[in-house]
C-alpha cells in the first residue's frame, strides 16, 4: 500500500540559491549529496541523461511532506515550467505569489509552520484522475465539485500529508513533463510492497512506468520506480529498504 507523501520534487538552476530560500521560509537542510548516480531507468523521463546530478533534502519545522532539491548539469536557464502549482506555508513578508530559485510558488505566511500545504494539478479527466488517486493510490477524497477534487492519503501520519487538488481543465499540457526541466516536476509517494503498487496504479491508469531500481541516497537503500499520472505528472514510488531489522522511512 501507499503510505502518503515522501515529498516533492524541484529541478533547479541554482542549489545554493534554492537551499537558502527554502531555508529563509523555514525548512532545515537533512543533507546533501553531490555527484550522486543518475540511474538510466529515469532517461525516458529527462531532456537528457547524465551520469550524475546533485541534490539536496529539506524538511519543514513541524510536520511537513519534505523537499527535494535537484540540479541536472543541463538544467541552468530559469525558464521554469512547473508540473504543478504549490503553495507553501512559511516565514514570508507578504502573502501571494512569490518568485523563487526553485520556481513560482503561493505563499501563506504562517510563523507557526513551515511546509508545503497544498499542490495543484490540472486534468481533463475527472474520472480518470479520480480512478488514479483514489482508487489505485488509495487516497481519500476531502472535498470535490464540479470544477475540482481535492485528496489526502488515508494515513493520518502528518509527516505524510498535504493536499492534492486536481482542477479541471480543457486545455492538455503543452508538452511532456521532464524531471531535468527547471520546477516543480515530481510527486513522491511512500510505498510498502513497490511491486504491488506499482501494479495497482498501472492498472489504475498510470503510464509510462519504468522499471524498478535500486538507489543509495543518504546511505539509505531505496527501491524506485518512475510513472504516469494520468495528468502527465511524474510520479514517483520510493520503497526504503529493511537496515538493522527495520524500515527506514525517514530520510
């Protein structure tokens, strides 16, 4: 099963830019790993494939879905073309949209949280994102009307949640979503059995999947598989791996 949220993903120009202004808004900064490997199973999903990229993790100061910074050698210009929208609460002057290194983002000031509250995703299929969310991802739908639906996971864990609000539209994307394109770009989901997930949401709609690979991140070992929302966006599973008779959830 899915358990929730691990956290989503920003291609960046600029990391150091990134990192301080996720910092400034109050996240702290879990660590960072340069040079790490860029597995060939993600170049269906990239502009391009190069051996390496860097990122960088933060998390929120109370309960909040993490960040994950990740800069490509290519990913330089700050042409952002996010996959979604977010919305973010945080330390900030002023509420509204702000500019940032990491892209367009919706601040609501907020000195008690910091965190991502909510991510947007555009559909020109209700049924089909309803089948994918709800009934493959397993997620619960919290509100909905003719114009948008809006879901949690059913885990109650807070480190897991934010709101997912998909908002109808007439209009396809203008092209195909790609993790190295400068952004908000990746939806990270937490998985128990990556296999039997990744069967369920394929069933469930999801495209394109990859298949499953190994990855050390963090001196953690991650079983990953990359898909297909049924919008475009790039989902991925993450399954941690069992290290000294447990399972590693938190990076």
């Amino acid at each position: 099963m899915l358990l929730g949220f691990s956290h989503i993903g920003f291609a960046v120009p600029s990391m150091n830019d990134a990192v301080t202004f996720f910092k400034d808004c109050g996240f702290r900064l879990e660590f960072m790993n340069e040079g790490l490997r860029n597995a060939p199973e993600k170049k269906e999903f990239l502009n391009s494939c190069p051996e390496t990229h860097n990122i960088a993790f933060l998390e929120g100061n109370i309960n909040s879905v993490g960040v994950e910074l990740v800069h490509y050698p290519m990913c330089t210009g700050k042409n952002f073309l996010p996959a979604f929208d977010i919305t973010l609460k945080g330390h900030a002057d002023s509420a509204g949209a702000q500019p940032s290194p990491a892209g367009p983002v919706w601040v609501v000031p907020d000195s008690s949280k910091c965190g991502i509250d909510s991510i947007d995703i555009k559909s020109c299929n209700f049924e089909a994102s309803k089948k994918f969310w709800r009934d493959a991802a397993g997620f619960k739908v919290i509100a909905e009307s003719r114009n948008a639906l809006e879901f949690q996971p059913a885990n109650p864990i807070p480190n897991w949640q934010l709101t997912l609000r998909v908002m109808k539209s007439y209009n396809p994307p203008a092209g195909v979503f790609k993790l190295d394109t400068p952004g908000s770009n990746l939806i990270s989901l937490i998985a128990t059995n990556i296999e039997a997930d990744k069967a369920k949401l394929v069933a469930g709609g999801a495209l394109n999947p990859s298949s499953i690979f190994t990855l050390e991140v963090n001196k953690k070992n991650l079983k990953i598989c990359l898909l297909r929302s049924p919008e475009g966006q790039v989902v991925e599973l993450i399954e941690f791996q069992k290290q000294g008779g447990r399972d590693e959830k938190n990076r």
